[in-house]
C-alpha cells in the first residue's frame, strides 16, 4: 500500500573513504566508516526525521518539514566534526579524511514499504553531486518553508543544472558557522571593464567555453561534473565556478585544495575551503600547485566580448 505526503527528503554523503581503506587497510577503514555513519545517523531520529536508509558511506531520511531537515544537515556536520576531534575514533587520523556533503529538497513523495519515490528524491540525490566538502545545498522549495530569520544563513547558488533534468533547480548553500564563505578579491582587474561574458576552460585538448545559464559549474573528476577531468588526483567535485553579479568566483570543494596562478604574476593562490574573484586568465592546479610536476593543471580565460561559438574539442586554446 502507497501513500503520497508532502516532505523535506535529505541525503548526505561521506567522502573520502576511498582514501581511507587505501590509508588505513580495509578492517580499521571499514570500522571507522561504519561507526561515522551509524553517528550520524542517530542524529535524524533527534531532529524529527525518519531514516529511510543508510548507503554504505551516506544515508537518506525524510521530514515532516524543511526547518527540521536543516536542523538534521546542522547536526549532521556537528556530529562529524565532534567524531573526528575524537581520538578514539580517529583510528590513526583516518576520520580527518572524511567529509560530509549534504543536499535536501521539498515536494510530494510516494511511500511505498519504507521507501520514498518522486521529483524530490530525484533532485536531492543528484544535489548532492555538486555540494562541496563539507556543504549543505538545498532547494528554493526548502528554503521557503523556513522561517525568515532562518534564511539568512543560506547564500544563493542562482540555478543549478541537474545531471538528467532539462529544467535547472534554484539551489541556496548553507554558510556554517566558522566558515567563511565570502570570495577574496585576488588581482587588479582593469578598471572600466565590462562584466565578463563568458570563462572558457581548457585541459589537454579539451576546451569549453561557459556562459552565465551554465552556473554555477562544478569541475571534477565525477560523472556529473560540467567540466570533466579525468585524473585520479582530482576530486569528484573538486572546485566550482559562481556567477556572482558582474564577477566570476571559483571556490575549492576539496581535500587536498585549488591553486590559481593568474597570467603574468609569479604567486600562486592556495584555496582551502576559501573563494577568489576569477579575471583576465591564467592556471589552476587540482590537488597542488601549477608549478609542480604531475599535477593536473586546468586553464582559464575569462571573456568580456561575443566570441565563437561553444567547442567541446578543438586545438590547445593557451600556449
């Protein structure tokens, strides 16, 4: 027997536990996981939900409301954090690898034995491929069922597209406590110039070139990235590029970080978890810096004029 209920369906996911059975050996690794999940499960039950099911590394639970999903994602992070401070369940730091992404999404959900179906469960699972270490996203749907004074602790995504859905979802990030999630202004960009047009992105003979509908755009290694690098190094969602009013921010996602170099400058910008305002062109280095050998380097070029039309595949764009 179905029934049909409006709810809040929330999923959230572990990371690095690849890393971890590669560090550790599979019998501590599968410990520590298994332990950390089952913490954090518990947490939902404590905020009014109701755990669907856990998923290996992640688990999925509905709520009767969008304030009590966003309670859980809180908790969820906080619970993590106070685990790995621990050291009992560090098991030789390997807790330090985890990290938690968390997506939620409202609308009408079919119950059929335990389980949950529809739209809402469609959107918060592919979410939660563009989340970032330790990032909670959830939907404009979520966002207005909470009260007011609530909502100021979400920072808009503007649109996102879905891997599998033709129409893109409003999605909104939630800025924890203690994390800054204002982008850092790095460069002079000339003054006078008109807001950029589009970033063209470049790596090996790939080149793509994105516009203002395509944001925000996560690359990565993952099936569902925007911009495919396919280098074990990188992350699944290893950075992400934002639309912001007239500027473009790239923000890391990672564990080992983002490098920028911009063209014509000898620093390079280490991004942990913090944001720059992207200009003129240059380098990022996916988990190290551009400079050093083996590292998976992606090209930039931000543009302020119509240019060709999109390639997927064409000649080196830089030199």
């Amino acid at each position: 027997m179905s029934s049909i209920q409006r709810r809040a369906v929330l999923f959230a996911d572990l990371r690095g536990s690849t890393g971890l059975y590669e560090s550790i050996g599979n019998a501590q690794a599968s410990e520590v996981v298994t332990a950390t999940v089952n913490a954090l499960a518990r947490r939902v039950p404590a905020t009014g939900g109701v755990l669907v099911k856990t998923l290996g590394d992640g688990l999925m639970a509905v709520f009767p409301s969008g304030t009590s999903a966003v309670d859980c994602a809180e908790q969820l992070h906080e619970e993590l954090d106070r685990l790995t401070a621990r050291r009992e369940v560090l098991m030789q730091g390997g807790a330090r690898r985890l990290q938690l992404q968390v997506s939620a999404a409202w609308g009408e959900l079919v119950e059929m034995g335990g389980d949950y179906f529809g739209d809402a469960v469609n959107v918060a699972a592919r979410l939660i491929d563009h989340a970032g270490d330790n990032e909670t996203l959830i939907t404009a749907e979520v966002l207005r069922t909470l009260p007011p004074q609530r909502r100021d602790v979400f920072r808009s995504l503007d649109r996102v597209r879905l891997r599998g859905r033709a129409e893109p979802v409003e999605v909104h990030m939630l800025s924890r406590r203690g994390v800054d999630t204002a982008p850092t202004l790095v460069g002079d960009p000339a003054q006078g110039m008109p807001g950029p047009v589009a970033v063209v992105l470049g790596w090996g003979p790939l080149r793509r070139r994105f516009t203002a509908e395509h944001m925000p755009l996560v690359i990565g290694r993952g099936a569902g990235s925007d911009m495919l690098i396919d280098d074990a190094r990188v992350s699944r969602a290893h950075c992400r590029i934002d639309w912001l009013g007239a500027t473009l921010q790239l923000s890391d996602l990672s564990i080992n970080g983002t490098f920028v170099r911009f063209t014509g400058e000898d620093e390079v910008l280490s991004l942990r978890r913090g944001s720059c305002t992207l200009h003129g062109s240059g380098e990022v280095g996916l988990s190290g810096s551009p400079e050093d050998p083996g590292v998976a380097v992606m090209h930039f070029e931000v543009q302020h004029a119509p240019a060709i039309d999109d390639e997927t595949r064409a000649a080196p764009l830089f030199p």
